[in-house]
C-alpha cells in the first residue's frame, strides 16, 4: 500500500519536485540488460577473435578466459551498482509496494522497484554466460 | 489390465508399476535414448531422468499448491510469508535449480568433447542426402566408405564432422549426443560405444527435401571383428563372378556411372555419389532406405527420383530390364 503523505509534501515543498521521472529518465531502468547484452557481446568477441586470429582452432582460451573473468567483475560491479541506486529509489519515502499512484514519487519508486528486478536478473544472466569460461579452456 | 483382479490395493499398485515398466522397455529399439549403447548415451539419459523426476516433483508441488488455495476452509497468510512464497519459491529456487542444470551441462558437455586419447577417428562428411564416411588411418592414408559406420566395443572414437553446403546434424541416439556438420567448420564429437548391436543414425538438422530420407545404420562390433572387417573394406573390389555380373560392370562404365562413383580396383573414380567399392555388404541402400538385395539395387537405378525426391543422381530407367538387372547383379555382388 502506497502512502501519499510525502506526496502532499511535495505540494509543499517545491526542491522535492525535482524527482528525476519529472524529466523522464528512464535509463536506469534499462542500464543493467544494457550491462549484461554488452559483456555478453564482449565476451563471445574476445573468445571468437582469440580463436580466429591468435591461438587457433584447438589452442587454449588462456588470455581470452582472463579478459572474461575482468569484463565480468566489471560488468557485475555495474549491475550492483545500478541496482544500488534502483535500491534507494524503491525506498524513497516511507511506501511500500506495489508503487502504483499516479503521483511523480510513486513513480520514482516504482522505476527503482523494477530497475532492482531487472538488475537482478541481469546479474544471473551475466553469471551465466560467464560461466561457460569456468569449464571451457580451450577453442574447441 | 490384471490390476482390476487385484484384491488389495498395494498389489495393483504394484502390477501397475510392473506395467509400466514393461511398457517403458518397449521404448527399446534401435534409435532410443532410453535405452542407451554407448557412454555420452548413458550420460545424457541420467540427466534426462533427474531432470524428468524433478520435473515431477515441481507438478506435485504446484497441483498440491493448487489444491491447497481451493480448500474450502480458507483462512488469510500474513504479507511477508505470501511475499517469501513467492520471492523463494518464484525466484531463488528456479535460479538455484537451473545453475545447478547449467553447471552439470557444462560438465558433460566439456567431457563429452574431450578428443584427448581417442583410438580411432572417422570424419563423417553430411552430403545431400547421404554421408561420406572416411577411417582415417596412421599417416594420412584413409579408407573412403559410405552410409555405414561400424565402430569397435569399448573404444573412444572421434568424429571429425563437416558438410560442404547445408548444415546436416550427426545423431545415433543410442549412442551419444548430435552435433552440428556446418560448412566451413569442423566440429567434433567422441563416441564410446557400450554394447554390441546394430543402431541407427539420423540426419537431425532440416537440410532439404529428402532430409527424412538420410539416415545410415551403425554397427557396433567386437574390437577383433572391427579389425577384420575395415581391413577387408579397405581391399578393392571383388571382380565379378557371374556372367551376368560381368556384363553389369560393363554397363556400370557404359552408363556413365563412374563419373560419379568409385570403385576401388577398377577405374571408376567418380567423387559426386558415394562410394560402391564394398556396397553389396552394407546393411542397407541409398541412406538406410532400402535393403541390399539385387530387387532393391534394381529398383534404385531405375526409380532413384521416386525412391529419394531431389536425389543428385538421375534415374536410369530407360535402361532395358535386362542391364538394370545386370548392375544390380554386379553391385550387390560387391561384397
Ligand atoms: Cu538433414
């Protein structure tokens, strides 16, 4: 159930009409499936080109499993980061689910809640794909 | 169904289990996974069954979930325990379970692939619609065959598999997993046959037309059998005996089949169709679709079109009987 006191706050206090949704920002709600399609891409890149080019249809990923591992903390930190922020968001105020009044905190509320879901699914996705370097050690 | 003349229930339960267990080795044969000849077979099968058992158990939970919320008594759950229902059994338990699928797949398929310490390497080529089978000896020499493997017992063999147009899929069921012939790749795949028998195989991967019609059988043998049998394959032809064979090799040249197919010991050395130097002692014709008696090889020369839509060899049915019937001898007499 949603609270509305703050939202009448609002009202009052004109600073709180700066929530960022009253300039329609919606990227943080899509940054953490941006994080994960871009270090899956790097990473399916790097294996594919180490393949091609320098160690060979039946080399060892070495380098390649490396450059893997450090594109995913990074990505990782990212997604944990976001969902960091999308955290905040979500606590804004004293509401609590579902953020659905048709006022520009809720909103914000509610971009946070969906942004920390999407950002946990992007973290097991990202963990997924980088597991395959777990067990694969080379091209083939 | 003998369960109904069954007095007590633990007993019917019992026939009924029995049942279905006779029910379920009839799902036996020679292009089952359940019934598995070779060890990647095996393997995949005991992922199959965990997977089918937890399968089941997440439908009992569900129905029993279903059941439950229907009672006729109902009384309301607090918030947070509906919340951890949902956030647990919706979220974490699924996450869970499939790492732990990702991470036993990753497993097997990594040892599944290992080529290391393999003691014999086929390289199997898809064609449209049949499949060019070369034993890869020491050295480079080879022996080039078709449309029949046979494989030694208890052997780690590597496959080495391509196709030079469309992507076919190399699949024997009972013995291990498919894998993709892709043009311009070469993937690989190490099979270890369990049991002695004949299997089938199949082309998994839509390739066009007669896709449904290439398909080869696999013949797992005792190891000394094996060597025998490849040595002997590996020999050029026998020369005709009958005369009727004698002048079916002549039509053989006559017609023009050699451009196509080769003969080992004589001077066809067609590349375009599969080779026939030992084709009278393959288990079957044409892609596994006919047998390899003198009627069917009559029948393939004559009705290739009919018998395989789009087939890359024309039909010579415009030959007379009488030569039909003389290649026919003279192919099946190849043994
Ligand atoms: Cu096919």
């Amino acid at each position: 159930m949603s609270e509305n006191t703050e939202d009448s706050e609002i009202t009052v206090r004109p600073e709180l009409r700066e929530l960022p949704e009253r300039r329609e920002s919606l990227w943080l709600l899509i940054l953490g499936p941006l994080i994960w399609s871009a270090h899956f891409l790097l990473s399916y890149i790097t294996a594919a080109v180490w393949c091609a080019k320098v160690a060979g249809r039946t080399g060892s990923l070495s380098c390649a499993r490396l450059a893997i591992a450090v594109f995913t903390l990074l990505a990782l930190s990212g997604i944990g980061l976001t969902a960091w922020g999308a955290w905040r968001r979500h606590k804004y105020g004293r509401a609590t689910v579902p953020h659905d009044l048709n006022t520009a905190a809720d909103r914000h509320r509610f971009l946070g809640f969906a942004t920390l879901l999407l950002c946990g699914l992007s973290f097991v996705g990202t963990a997924y794909v980088a597991l395959g370097i777990v067990f694969f050690q080379s091209c083939e | 169904m003998p369960a109904a003349a069954c007095p007590i229930g633990r007993a019917c339960l019992f026939t009924f289990g029995c049942t279905l267990l006779f029910t379920l080795t009839g799902c036996d044969g020679p292009q089952s996974t359940l019934s598995p000849a070779g060890t990647g077979a095996a393997r995949i099968l005991t992922l199959f069954w965990w997977m089918a058992g937890f399968a089941f158990v997440i439908w009992l939970i569900v129905f029993g979930i279903a059941v439950y919320a229907s009672r006729p008594k109902r009384s309301s759950h607090s918030a947070n325990a509906s919340r951890w229902l949902i956030i647990g059994g919706g979220a974490i338990f699924p996450t869970v379970v499939l790492t732990l699928l990702l991470v036993f797949g990753f497993r097997l398929m990594a040892d599944l692939r290992t080529t290391e310490g393999a003691d014999l390497r086929i390289a199997v080529t898809g064609e449209r619609w049949w499949w060019r089978v070369r034993y890869l000896g020491q050295k480079d020499q080879s022996t080039e065959l078709a449309n029949e493997i046979r494989l030694p017992l208890g052997k780690r063999i590597e496959f080495i598999l391509d196709s030079p147009d469309v992507i076919h899929s190399f699949w024997i069921p009972s013995l291990g997993g498919k894998v993709d012939m892709i043009p311009g790749r070469i993937n690989k795949l190490v099979l270890e046959p369990t049991r002695v028998g004949v299997f089938r195989g199949v082309c998994a991967e839509y390739c066009g037309t007669s896709h449904a019609l290439m398909n080869f059988k696999v013949v797992v043998m005792q190891a000394e059998d094996f060597e025998d049998w490849l040595a002997t394959q590996a020999e050029p032809a026998a020369a005709p005996r009958s005369a009727l064979a004698r002048q079916g090799k002549k039509g053989f040249f006559a017609n023009g089949c050699s451009a196509c197919h080769t003969i080992r010991g004589t001077s066809a050395d067609g590349e375009i169709g599969p080779d026939l130097t030992h084709v009278g002692s393959r288990l079957s014709l044409g892609a596994d679709i006919l047998p390899t008696t003198p009627e069917a090889f009559r029948r393939w020369i004559a009705h290739t079109e009919e018998i395989k839509p789009g087939v890359k060899m024309p039909s010579f049915g415009m030959l007379p009987d009488e030569q039909l019937q003389a290649m026919a001898a003279y192919l099946s007499g190849l043994q």
